[in-house]
C-alpha cells in the first residue's frame, strides 16, 4: 500500500477489495434463478443507535429489498424499540415496526408488528457466539399471527494484517409460526463487518432462504448493513 495513503482511505481500498466476490457469488446465485420458486434478492439495513445511558439505548431500523432478480422494490420496512442491557451477556429489546411489503399480485399490503428481542451472549473468548430470541406479533388484513424466531451467530475478528477492524461472522434463523404450526423457514448467512470509524460498521453478507410454506420457497441474498452509534 502506498505510504501516502491515509487510514481511512486503506480502509475503503479494502472494502473494495470484496466486491469482485461479491460479484462472483451475484452471478452464481443469477444463473440459480430459473423457476419461479427462486428469486435474487438485495436486503439493505440502516440500523442507527443512540445511548440514552449506561443502561438503555434507542435504535431504529430502516430497511429496503429489492427482489425479482434485484429488478423492483418488493418490502420497506421501519422499526424502532429501546434496547435494554441487562449485563454484559444479555440485552432485551422491546420493538414496534411498520412493513409494506409486494404481494403475488404485485399489490403492496401492510402489517405491523410488536416484539421483543432477547440477546444472550456466551462467555467464550476465541470467538462471539450469541443467540437471540425473537418473539413478534404480527397485525394484518384477513389474518393476525405471531412468530418465534430463535438465531444463533458465530463472529470471529480477522487479524488486522488482512483487513483492519474487521470480523467474519455466520448466522442461522429458524422461523416458527403459528399459521402453519410448526418451523417453516430457515436463514443462513455468512458476511463481513467492517468498523469504518467509531460511529460506523459496514457489514455485506450472503444469505440463503428456504420456505415450504410461501413463494418463492428458495431466495439468494445479497445485503448490506449499515450501522450507525451516535
């Protein structure tokens, strides 16, 4: 690297560096899409925090997907809450969020969603395991439901000789749901987060969806997430 070169010019030189395979996995998951029971899809997150205190912390969530191939905006979604940080090892989070969201017939429909978010981090050093509990009510025309949405992410810092403040992290989310009655969605991503500075972490991640209960039951991610502490 050139010695004129700031910090945070290397810093985004490296971030860079992904995109080609970011692109490769693009073209990969493109040629996958040829039914209609797979889509391409792009999940983008602006997640903001703000500390109130030791304690309490506000968050909002604004977040974009781009589905049928990465062709047309198919779900925003707004979400706001208060993160309360019991100890070290475990957070709850009351939340409330607004969806709309592309129905089969190409029609935006709207729900809303009350929750709360249970985070409990494992005492365990070489690498951040944590597992999170997500209970949501969801409000919707024709029919209400809830949902439990158990997630456990493995997130491990990178030496800085590869990219500076910066980890890799995999994560696995089941879906129950008290429609079907039973786990009818599984996540599995795997990404990159970058601290771009103190205030702000770019994370871009591949993330895998399989559903036997709604259509498309088979989507390929391509998201970013953009966090922001104020």
């Amino acid at each position: 690297m050139a010695p004129y070169l700031s910090a945070a010019k290397r810093s985004w030189l490296n971030v860079a560096a992904l995109l080609p395979l970011l692109l490769a996995v693009l073209s990969a998951a493109a040629i996958a899409q040829d039914h209609d029971d797979t889509d391409l899809q792009s999940w983008n997150d602006i997640d903001l925090s703000v500390p109130l205190n030791d304690k309490f912390a506000f968050n909002a969530i604004g977040t974009l997907w781009l589905g049928k191939n990465i062709s047309q905006a198919d779900s925003a979604r707004f979400s706001t809450g208060i993160t309360y940080k019991a100890s070290k090892a475990i957070s709850v989070a009351p939340f409330v969020m607004a969806v709309s969201v592309r129905n089969s017939a190409g029609r935006f429909r709207y729900e809303y969603r009350a929750g709360v978010k249970i985070n409990y981090r494992f005492p365990i050093e070489a690498v951040a395991i944590s597992h999170r509990s997500r209970f949501e009510h969801r409000s919707k025309p024709g029919r209400n439901s809830w949902r439990y949405r158990p997630l456990i992410t493995i997130k491990r810092k990178l030496p800085d000789a590869f990219i500076k403040d910066s980890s890799v992290y995999v994560t696995d989310e089941a879906f129950y749901d008290s429609v079907s009655g039973r786990f009818s969605r599984n996540r599995i991503s795997f990404g990159l987060e970058k601290k771009v500075n103190k205030k702000l972490a770019i994370s871009f991640y591949y993330l895998y969806q399989g559903d036997n209960f709604s259509r498309p039951n088979s989507i390929n991610v391509l998201g970013t997430n953009w966090k922001i502490s104020l």
